[in-house]
C-alpha cells in the first residue's frame, strides 16, 4: 500500500465510536505520573511499550459549563460524572523527541506508515494536513508542515492541539478519548484546531473560547501536558 493511501486511513476515534459502551464512561478517575525511563516501572505499568500519562478527560461541554459556573454547584457535579480516565497519553515531551526508539513516534510510524519504517521517517513525514484535513488555525501550508515541526515551535496552541490530537490517533486510549473528545458526530479537538478562538463547545455556542482556553482544556483533561 501507498504512503498516500496510508494517509488516508479511517480516523481510530470514528471507529472507537461505536464500540464503546457508555459503561466505560464512568470508569472511576484516577491519577498516575510515570516517569520516561525511569529506573523503576510500578506494577501499573503493565507494557513497557504503553504510553506514559495517565489521563482524566471530560466533554468540552461539560468543561464549559462548569468553567462558567466558577467550577461549582450542578455544573461541577456533572463534570465530575463525565471524566473518562483509564487509558494513557503521552507528554508534549516525549513528541518533542527525536530518538530513533520513541515510544510515541514507534507508534505513530508503525500505525501509519508500516513497522519497517524509522521513526525519523514518521517525523519527517507524518504532515499537518495528514491529522487536521479541517486546517489548524495559524499553521499555514498544512500539506508540507510536519507535525513534527509544529510541535517543536513556538506556537503553544499549535503545539498543544497537535499533541492532544496525535494522542488521540495514536495512544493506546483512543476509543476511551474518543467518548471525552466527540460530541454530536463531531472530533471537538479537529474543531478546535479550525476555529481556533472562534471554538465554542456544543452547548456555550455563544461563549468562544481563547485559544489559552483551549490550552487550558487540554492540559487539564491531561491531553497535552
């Protein structure tokens, strides 16, 4: 197969949609910090080839909500029955790396572009229009910008979302991501992406959110930190 069939594979989230039961949307929250290399694993860590940030994610919406009600009352109550956690993620970090055995760049290149490839490949090849064919707000040149080189900008909105979304493809919680990240049909962190500070969540349609909310979002549903 082509690279550029390989590039037009099916979105995991779209296919994590259907196969989860609302069940696991209700996983009690938990917290784990696991450091890359360190040199004791806890027994949590059950693969080492697993990512390395555990995570607790809630609906956009719900956040919103909640943000708005100054993280209070029934907002707060419906935010916290909303957290999806029990898969990981990996650090902004651990994307910034460009070691030949990057656990999240062995994913991404095996996934994407087949297991005899190098990861440098995945770097160099894996292109913003390639995980955001909606666009990302103030990253021109989409088709010939790599991830790679987003990530290890300047542009921390950028940075972030592009993280956030390569977890979402490539970690090994995408199905779990995909009930905190999509909502009515739609992937919210590719609407993010497009919109940019014109992104409202499904039910603040008239609070957009800046792009430092976005950040903020992220990095509190543990997505990019």
């Amino acid at each position: 197969m082509s690279d550029s069939k390989k590039n037009m594979q099916q979105d995991p989230l779209a296919d994590a949609l259907g196969a989860q039961s609302e069940a696991d949307a209700k996983v009690a929250r938990r917290r784990r910090f696991i450091k890359l290399g360190a040199s004791a694993v806890p027994v949590a860590m059950t693969l080492a080839s697993r990512p390395v940030m555990a995570w607790d994610c809630h609906t956009t919406s719900a956040w919103g909500s909640a943000q708005l009600a100054a993280m209070t009352g029934s907002a707060k109550t419906r935010l916290d029955n909303t957290g999806v956690s029990g898969a990981e993620c990996w650090y902004v970090n651990d994307w910034k790396s460009n070691s030949s055995t990057a656990p999240c760049w062995r994913s991404l290149t095996t996934k994407r572009y087949g297991s005899s490839k190098s990861c440098a490949y995945g770097r160099s090849n894996c292109m913003i229009s390639h995980i955001f064919p909606l666009g990302l707000s103030g990253v021109s040149s989409p088709t010939t910008k790599t991830a790679y080189s987003v990530i290890t900008g300047s542009d921390n909105f950028a940075k972030c979302i592009t993280v956030a979304r390569l977890n979402a493809l490539y970690g090994a919680g995408a199905s779990n991501i995909a009930l905190c990240v999509v909502t009515g049909g739609k992937d919210q962190i590719q609407e993010m992406a497009r919109l940019g500070s014109l992104y409202a969540p499904p039910n603040n349609t008239g609070v957009a959110w800046s792009k430092s909310d976005i950040v903020n979002y992220l990095y509190n549903s543990w997505l990019a930190r």
